[in-house]
C-alpha cells in the first residue's frame, strides 16, 4: 500500500498541512482499534454466556475478565481519541486564524496603497476639477435658456401679430393702378375735374341772389299794406 502521508517537498503543502494530515490518519487508526476492541467485548461477551450455558462456571469467568480488560482499553483509547480530537481541532483553529491573519494584512496593504493612491492632494484637485465642469455645465445650460427664451418671445409676437391682422377689417379687393410714366395715374382718370369759378364769383353770386330775396320780400310786404294818397 502506497503510504497516505504526503511527500515532503510537494508543492502546495505546509508544514501545518502536513501536521494535519498524520493527525487525521492517526485518528483514523485509534478509530479503527476501538471498533476492534468493542467487537472482542462482544466475543467475550457470548462466550461467557456459552460457559454459562453448558455449566461451565470458570470458562464464564475467564471470559468476563477478558471482557474486562478490553472496557479498561476501551476507556484508554477512548481518552486518546479525544485527545486526537483536540489536536486536530487546535490546528484547524490555527490555520483559519493564519488565514484570517494573512486577510487581514492583505486588505490593511490594499487600503494603505489606496489611501497612497488616493491622497488628500488628488482629493481636492479632484473635487476642484469636478466644480469646474459642473460649472461650466451650469453656464452651458444658462446659455441654451436664454437661446430657447428667445425664441419663445419670438412665437409670441408672432402669434400677437397674427391674432391681430385676423381682427382687423379685410382691405377692398380693388388696388390702386400704378402711376405711368407720363405721371398720370388711374386714379386721376376717375376723379371728378374740380369747379373752374374762381371764389371771387362765387361771392358775387351770393350776394345777387341775396339782393333778389330781400327784393321780393319788399314787394309782397308793399303789396299787402295800403298806403294813403297824398
């Protein structure tokens, strides 16, 4: 049989390792050597009942003494195996503590090569780069409102313009003629001439026909009154 221990020298393997693995093999034996114990108690035990049954009182004895002797070797190995216990319980202990050890100081390495890494310096350049950009941010933002602010007065005004002109009278579908060159227009050609009088007979006018009415208004109040002969 090929021999259960590791070779020295395999890689992979501490010493600790090793340790635990002839303990675990030691405990495996003493397992063994109670399972063989309590199986002669049993064989002592049928025996005596045998003895006992054929009359044979002094071949039961033997038997129980025997019987006894493998319980005080029962007790001891029981005790070893306890011990075995404790051992292997001790070292799995100790590794996880080793293990949790190396964890520990592998992550105190990481944290103090992070706070290398990341030093107040770079914190605060950092924290100052990202106050530019969100400034600048900021103003872009301002920027296109003010751009998008305009173009909503715009809408407006061209929406007041337009609700404007549809409450305004329609103009007359009739245009004006354009002036030729000889400067007369279409519009001239449909106008009335003025008056040729002149106001100077005008007024003479007027004032015969004033004369004419206070004229007649003499001659029917004449004709109306009687006035004594002379």
């Amino acid at each position: 049989q090929r021999s259960s221990t590791p070779r020295k020298g395999a890689p992979g393997v501490t010493p600790s390792d090793r340790a635990l693995l002839e303990i675990k093999v030691s405990k495996d034996r003493v397992a063994k050597h109670r399972k063989g114990i309590l199986r002669a108690m049993d064989l002592e035990t049928e025996r005596a009942r045998r003895a006992l049954s054929s009359g044979n009182r002094l071949e039961a004895g033997n038997a129980l003494r025997r019987k006894k002797y493998w319980e005080l070797n029962l007790v001891k190995v029981d005790a070893m195996l306890f011990k075995i216990e404790e051992v292997l319980i001790g070292i799995q202990t100790a590794q996880m503590n080793k293990e949790a050890f190396a964890g520990l100081a592998a992550g105190t390495a990481a944290l103090k090569q992070m706070q290398q890494d990341l030093s107040l310096e770079k914190v605060e350049r950092l924290m100052s780069e990202r106050a530019d950009a969100f400034e600048v941010l900021e103003e872009a933002q301002n920027a296109m409102g003010a751009a998008e602010d305009e173009d909503l007065v715009r809408s407006l005004e061209h929406l007041e313009a337009s609700a404007l002109a549809s409450e305004l009278p329609s103009a007359p579908s009739s245009q004006l003629e354009p002036a030729t060159a000889a400067g007369v227009t279409g519009a001239s050609r449909t106008l009335p001439s003025p008056p040729t009088t002149s106001v100077t007979q005008g007024r003479a006018f007027a004032e015969e026909a004033e004369t004419e009415n206070l004229g007649g208004e003499e001659r029917s109040l004449n004709g109306g009154i009687m006035l004594p002969s002379s």
